[in-house]
C-alpha cells in the first residue's frame, strides 16, 4: 500500500478488520504557528512483560523535546475496537504557552463534501472525512474535513470536553472505488478524558495539499492555561481505535455530506444525509435550522431519504461577496434537537 509521509514514531493502530490510518501523537506543541511546530519525540520505550491470560500489554515511554520531558503509560487492549489507556507526566522546560492534548493527524485529500481536487478518478481519498465532538453541555458536533487553498484553523470552545476524534463515516468501498488503499477500511479514533481538562478548545488545523501521502489534518484539545515551567503536568485519557464512536447517543448522526454549484452564479448546494434512532424510521419530518455567518440561505427542504434509512436537508448558500461562511445545521422536532449539530466553513475556491 501507499507509504505516508509521517514524523517518528507516531502510534497507529486498528480495530478488528480494520487497515492503518490516521496516527496519534504524544504531545502537540505550536502546531501552525509562527516560529514553526516542535515535534517531540518519543526516544525509549520500555514494555512489561504480560501475565498469563492477559489481554492486555503495558508500554512505558519517554518524551523528550526541547520544551518538555514526559512520562507516559499505555495500557493496549486489542478487540472489536482496541482501546489505549494513557497516563502521562510533562516536566516543561519553559511554558507550554500552545500545548495541545490527545493529537491526532490523519489525512483528507478530496470528497463529495469538499472536492478541490477534480481530476482523480476515486470519488474520495481521506483517511478520516470528519471531527466529531462531544463537548461539557452534552451537544455532539460534526465538523466535515476539508482540503482549503490556504491553512485553515478551527477552535471550539468547550469546558470539560466529553471527548473528540477524527472519524471514517464513509464505510462502503463504493465511496472510494481504491482497491490498494482500501480506506473504507481505516480506523475512527476517539479521545476520552479522564477526569475533567477544565475550559479549553479542540483545534482543529486544515493544510493544503494535492497528494495523499502526506498527513494534512490535525486536531487536540488545546487547555486554556498551559502547563508552566518547572512543575510536573499530569493528564490522562482513553483512546479508542474503532469503527463506530463509543458514546451513547440516541440521536441522529450525520452520514454523508454533499456540495455542488447552486442554481444561481455564485450560489453553492448543500445536501447532507442523517441517520440514526430519531430519525429511523421517519414518523414525522423534522425540521432544519440552517444558518450561515455571514452569508445567506435559502432553498431549505427536508425529505425522506429511504436509501439511507434517515432524512436529507437540501439548501442553498449566497455568500455575498465574502470568502469565507461558518454554516450551521440542526434537525428540530418542536422545541428539542434531534442531530448532532452540524458545522462547515465554507472557503471561495
């Protein structure tokens, strides 16, 4: 298979059936920002012998960079989805002013909801197509991933973040027609904190690029105090490597999203796909809140989608002369919310 263009010793792993994908990091430190990205390094590794009829293996590890040292503990269970339990010290050399906790790097070359590249033959090349979030207050976010002209960062403010992770909805080998690179086959990863990580934002950083070797999508949980010099930093979290997200949510998901030239110069159509229990089987049609800032939308309908077994919003965007748009999407019935919210930034090509 193809080989990625990837800093050392970055952990990966799979679930049951599952192929490498996207990578975790110990520790993520200025990434895209002025001045350029520390990469620490994971220099040793120390690994317990397992006991008899374990299922699991413990790893410890030294990070070392020039800001910091840390110590880390991994905890591997492999399984239906292989889990990863992380403990983790920093020793800061100097403060840790743009820190980021739980990195992941994955890739998003082109896709139905976003295809700046045009001339390949695949209908999406992705490692991951989206950032989910389940933040402090219980709401699920879903973020599509996109390839920009230009970088592109992305903070969601949060206290006490429920988890995040760079996921793989599209599962059908029909939405990439890749038979080396199989990336219906790549693994969802999902950060679960332990204990509480305070107020905070997941980042989520987008670079440009034309080629799928090379990992251009990043995203953490970013502390809003970062760990001072010269006093010990402790963390701990739950990865999981897996197909389907770990969290028990009764609502309905986004499963695909589509964008297109609109019916009007300079308008862009939307169509995003929902399924799930609020929306399987349909009983009554929900309604979609769609926003956009700035910007302006029009053309909104919900219909049945029994091809999906879920629902379909349709609308259109006028951005008005501006180049970039946060849009906004959620399904109501009455007063209550019934999808995760849905958000995407649109960029001028």
């Amino acid at each position: 298979r193809r080989q990625r263009a990837r800093t050392p010793r970055r952990p990966r792993h799979t679930a049951r059936g599952q192929l490498y994908g996207l990578s975790a990091r110990g520790l993520a430190i200025n990434t895209a920002r002025a001045g350029g990205e520390e990469f620490p390094l994971f220099r040793a590794f120390w690994v317990e012998k397992p006991a008899q009829g374990s299922r699991s293996i413990v790893i410890h590890a030294l990070l070392d960079s020039v800001s910091t040292t840390g110590a880390y503990r991994f905890v591997v269970e492999p399984g239906e989805a292989t889990t990863v339990e992380v403990e983790a010290t920093l020793y800061p050399r100097r403060a840790l002013t743009h820190v980021g906790l739980g990195p992941l790097t994955s890739m998003y070359l082109h896709g139905p909801g976003h295809h700046r590249i045009d001339d390949d033959f695949r209908p999406a090349v992705h490692d991951s197509d989206g950032l989910a979030i389940f933040n402090g207050n219980s709401e699920c976010i879903w973020r599509p991933l996109t390839n920009p002209r230009t970088l592109q960062i992305s903070a969601f403010l949060d206290k006490n973040v429920k988890g995040f992770g760079l996921c793989q909805r599209a599962r059908s080998f029909h939405s990439y027609e890749d038979l080396e690179a199989r990336y219906e086959k790549r693994p969802s990863l999902w950060i679960e904190p332990k204990g509480t990580w305070g107020s905070g934002y997941v980042e989520l950083i987008e670079i440009p690029t034309t080629v799928e070797i090379h990992d251009n999508i990043a995203a953490y949980w970013k502390p809003a105090t970062g760990p001072a010099a010269g006093a010990p930093y402790s963390f701990a979290y739950r990865m999981y490597w897996t197909e389907t997200l770990p969290i028990g949510w009764a609502g309905a998901s986004t499963a695909a999203t589509r964008v297109g030239r609109g019916k009007r110069d300079g308008t862009t159509k939307f169509v995003v796909d929902f399924t799930g229990p609020a929306v399987t089987p349909v009983r009554q049609l929900p309604v979609a809140v769609v926003t956009s800032n700035p910007g302006t939308v029009s053309d909104i309908a919900v219909h049945e989608n029994p091809e999906a077994n879920g629902v379909r919003v349709s609308f259109e965007l006028d951005p008005g002369g501006t180049d970039l748009c946060e849009l906004r999407l959620a399904l109501k019935l009455g007063d209550q919310q019934i999808s995760e919210t849905w958000l995407y930034r649109w960029t001028r090509s």
